[in-house]
C-alpha cells in the first residue's frame, strides 16, 4: 500500500488557510517520501495507533472539508447556485462519514486515551473552538432563509437537511463516546473555570492538538491535503471493519464522490 505519514497509521501537520482569508501562494509543507510498504505490515498495527490515526486524521478531513464549505457557502449568499448547493450537500454527507469514522474507537480508548490528552492541552478543551465551523450555521441560515425562485427552493431545503444531519451524527457520536454527556468544557466551568467566550487562542490550542498549520496556501495545495487523507482513510476501510451505520463500501463510495466533486467543480472556482 502506498504510506501516509512515516509508518503505517501515522499522521501528519496539515496546512489550513484562515477561516475568511483568501487563498494565496505560500509553498507547501514537504511531505513524507510516499513509500510501498506490505499490506501485512498495516495490519501488524496496534490498534491503538489506528484510532489515533482515526482520530486526528479524520479531525483534519473534517475541518479541511468546513474549511472549504465556509468559502463555497459564502459564495452562495445572496444568491443561490444549484452546483454549488450540490457540492456543499456531498460535503456535508461526507461529513456524517467521517464523524462516524473519527469516532469508532471504544469507549475505554476515547476516556482513557483521547479525552485524558485533551484535557492535559486544556481543561476546557472544546470543538466549539474549531474556528472552521463558526461561520457555517450563520451561512446555512442565510442561504435556507433567502426568497429565491421556486426550483431553488427544494435545493435549499435538502441543503438544510444534509447540515442538520450531518449535526445529528456529531452528536450521537459524541453521546456514544460519553454517554453521560458532560463535555471537558462543561466539568471545566463546574469546577470554576472562568470561560466566558472564545478567545483566539483557544482555536490556536485546538489547531495544535489536531496538527493545522494556518497558511496561506493555495487552494490546489488544500485540494490534495485533503484528498491524500481521504485516500489514507479509504485505505483503512478497505483494510479493516468499520462500526455501523455506514457499511465500507458505501462510506468508500461517499468519500471518493466528495473528492471528486471538490476537484472537478471547486479546484477551478475558489
């Protein structure tokens, strides 16, 4: 198979542009030389190391995807275009697919592994700091709510769903994870942390955590980070089970169409 980070399962620093900023023309980061190694090899893993994998490069998918979505829903306001709309829908279904995937580590790996990490970073370690995101609802608000010719209408609605489920799979995920539902940042403020709103550090320890790099790169560059994980992460698929609701091969298949609807419609547009 063909290597992504420097062992099997590894990860790797992904370049984001800033939420709102233009693209430009920074180079790169290198990568790590690709290598072929033994399929055998990937399955000697620990599965420890795969749910990390799991876990930070499904994260990076995700707001690469928010990233993308926020610039092409922007687009979309005050006035609707059908492609587009299409593209953000897949995004969104994408979406669904990778919190599930991000996700479907055990319960004893989430608590005694991710979350006690998370909590070390930051006491009140929150996804409410993704600075990816924070613009998206307000966007898909604007777009849902604004009169538009009939035929646009059902598009718009369809829109709203694919958000609102996309929303309804973070959640369950999270309440499989921690079914009690107390949050870091809930426990935190419990226990007497002053937090009253977002501060600009905060989304810098999240981008930490998760390996973003803020630069302003091109939007080529973005495309093919995100499209090398995508490929990392079928990979995985291909490779090992994947918990419900999603079969393999229908995640596969909703990935690789995202993909390539972000190349052939985006790439020549942001």
């Amino acid at each position: 198979m063909q290597l992504f980070g420097e062992y099997h399962y590894g990860t790797e620093i992904i370049e984001l542009p800033t939420p709102g900023n233009n693209y430009g023309n920074s180079p790169a980061l290198p990568i790590v030389e690709n290598e072929h190694l033994p399929d055998e090899e990937m399955l000697a893993v620990s599965t420890d190391t795969q749910f990390w994998f799991r876990w930070i490069t499904g994260h990076q998918v995700i707001l690469g995807l928010w990233n993308i979505l926020g610039n092409e829903l922007s687009h979309n306001v005050p006035s609707s275009d059908e492609q587009s709309l299409n593209r953000c829908i897949q995004m969104f279904k994408a979406s669904s697919v990778i919190f599930n995937y991000t996700g479907s580590c055990p319960h004893d790996f989430y608590h005694e592994k991710i979350r006690i990490f998370m909590s070390l970073f930051h006491g009140g370690f929150s996804g409410m700091w993704a600075a990816d995101y924070r613009h998206i609802p307000r966007l898909i608000q604007k777009i849902t709510r604004a009169t538009t010719q009939p035929e646009m209408q059902a598009i718009q609605q369809e829109l709203k769903k694919a958000y609102e489920d996309s929303h309804l799979t973070h959640i369950e995920v999270a309440k499989r994870l921690v079914p009690e539902g107390e949050s870091l940042l809930k426990k935190a403020k419990k226990e007497g942390l002053k937090h009253k709103k977002i501060k600009k550090t905060h989304s810098m320890i999240y981008d930490c955590f998760f390996l973003i790099h803020r630069n302003s790169i091109s939007k080529e560059v973005l495309i093919e980070s995100l499209d090398r994980r995508v490929e990392a992460i079928v990979t995985d698929l291909e490779k090992t089970p994947f918990l419900p609701p999603l079969h393999n091969s229908d995640a596969i298949k909703t990935l690789q169409k995202t993909m390539a609807m972000i190349k052939k419609g985006i790439a020549t547009k942001l």
